[in-house]
C-alpha cells in the first residue's frame, strides 16, 4: 500500500515538474522586456532540474557520439573494402583478359613460320600440368582425340616450334618438347644463301646441340637462326632458334652447334597442335 502511494507521488510530482518545465517554456519565448516575481522564482527552482535534464543529455551525446562515429566509420570501411574487392576483381579480369589476347595474337603470328601448306589445320589449347622443375620439357595440354589431335602431331606456341605429342587421350595429350634429351629434330639454316642442314638434340642439362652434314658448313655462324627442314616428323619451315656458339669437331669431321631456342621452356601457357599428316598410332 505504501509503496504504491509513493509511485503515485513520484508520478505526481514529475507530472507537476513536466508542467512547469513547459509553462516556463512558453513564457520565455514570450518576449517581454520584464518577468513577474512568480515567473522569476519558479525559474530559479526549476534551474537545477532544467541543469541536471541538461547534464544528462550531454552526457548521453558525449558517450554516443563516439560509438556512433565508430558505426559510421565500419560502415564506411566496409562500403570502401567492398567497392576494392570489386574494383580488383575488375583489374585482374582485365589483365587476364588482354594477356589472354597477347597469347592469342603470338599464335596467330606463329603461323607465320609455318610453310604454303594450306591443308594443315591447327588447335589451339592450354597446357594444365608439367613435370617436375622449371623445364617444361614434358607438359599436359586439353586436348585430345576428341578435337583432332593425334600422336606426332607438332606443337608450337607464338615464338616458334615447341615439341611433339607423343600420348593422346580422348580430351588431354602429353608433349614432349626439343630440349628434351630423347628427342631430336631435322634442321635447316634460315638463310637463303645456305643450304645447310642437320640434326638437333636435346641434351640432359635441356639444351639444344645440332650437327651439321656438310662438313664444309664454314658460312655458318653465331646469331644465325635455323628452323625446320621438314625431314622427320615436323613441317617444314618453323623457327626453332638462333645459334650461339659453332663447334668444330676434326675427329668426326663435323660442325656441332649450340643453340638457343626462341621459345621461353620456363614459361609456357597457350600452344598450337598441328595435327601430324600420317597415321596416328
């Protein structure tokens, strides 16, 4: 019973408090030059509730301002990391999509080194895995006997020749390439002035070492560049890479020759299968 009298007090006393609070309001912005001594007091007895109302109020702000600053600026961050996110993404699409182009447009120009046979016909696919190392002297690529693609076949890329496939499968085939020491290719000066030929091997150490059939080979030297001769396996008329050293060697009578393949066998992304002319095995 007590305690609800004192609820209807506390109740009571902050509805006359409200009261007076508003009837001072309405005063003061009544404008007049001069108060009434009632107005005066009740101004003074209601400062110290109209101060501590206003204490409060200060104090709220004061501590929210900071946590809603805090809101504002996560919002804002994540606003900023979101619209990174997408501007990256954008940035990646596009490089990936113009060095994808770059490929494209290096095995369109590889066609270039390849001979006047218009029969031939290409595919273009991706290598997806390697062998162990920095060589890509054994490699992967997508596609297979599903998309024309045959044992022997020659592979390319946008610098010149690459290798051979030597395994098919119906969607993927494995390449060996000409820095391999199992493999080798017939070759022919690029100069029309020289009509010198021989054969080049890989070597263990994935380096490329030809032999010349004429042993009186003697225009040939550093910086010429030698491409396919269309013996063997491979079309003719594909660049393979440019001499870097001519060895002479008066036991076998023979000019060896070292040299440096125009194709990057550390970095290898898009080929170009050239299906091979005679019969798969």
């Amino acid at each position: 019973m007590v305690g609800k009298m004192n609820n209807r007090y506390s109740k009571t006393i902050m509805v006359i408090v409200g009261i007076m609070l508003v009837v001072l309001m309405v005063l003061s912005f009544g404008g007049r030059d001069r108060i009434t001594f009632i107005e005066s007091k009740l101004g003074s007895a209601l400062a110290p509730i109209q101060r501590f109302f206003t204490s409060v109020g200060n104090f709220i702000d004061d501590k929210t301002e900071p946590l809603l600053n805090v809101l504002n600026y996560k919002n804002l961050n994540e606003n900023i990391s979101k619209e990174n996110e997408a501007l990256k993404e954008q940035i990646v699409s596009l490089t990936m999509y113009q060095k994808e182009l770059a490929e494209l447009q290096e095995l369109k120009r590889a066609l270039n080194y390849i001979g006047t046979d218009t029969n031939l016909s290409y595919v273009s696919c991706n290598v997806i895995a390697k062998d162990v190392g920095n060589w890509f002297n054994m490699f992967t690529i997508d596609a297979g006997s599903n998309h024309g693609v045959t044992k022997n076949s020659t592979v390319i890329n946008g610098k010149g020749l690459v290798g051979l496939v030597y395994e098919v499968g119906e969607s993927w085939s494995k390449v060996i390439s000409i820095i391999d020491q199992k493999s080798s290719v017939g070759f022919e000066m690029l100069k029309v002035a020289d009509d010198y030929d021989g054969i080049l091997s890989g070597t263990i150490n994935f380096e490329l070492i030809g032999e010349l059939y004429d042993p009186h080979a003697t225009t040939v030297k550093e910086g010429d560049y030698i491409v396919t001769s269309g013996l063997g396996m491979y079309p003719k008329g594909i660049l393979i890479g440019k001499i870097n050293e001519v060895i002479v060697d008066k036991d076998l009578l023979l000019n060896k020759i070292k040299v440096t393949p125009v194709v990057d066998f550390k970095k290898i992304n898009k080929v170009m299968v050239i299906p091979y002319g005679g019969e798969g095995e």
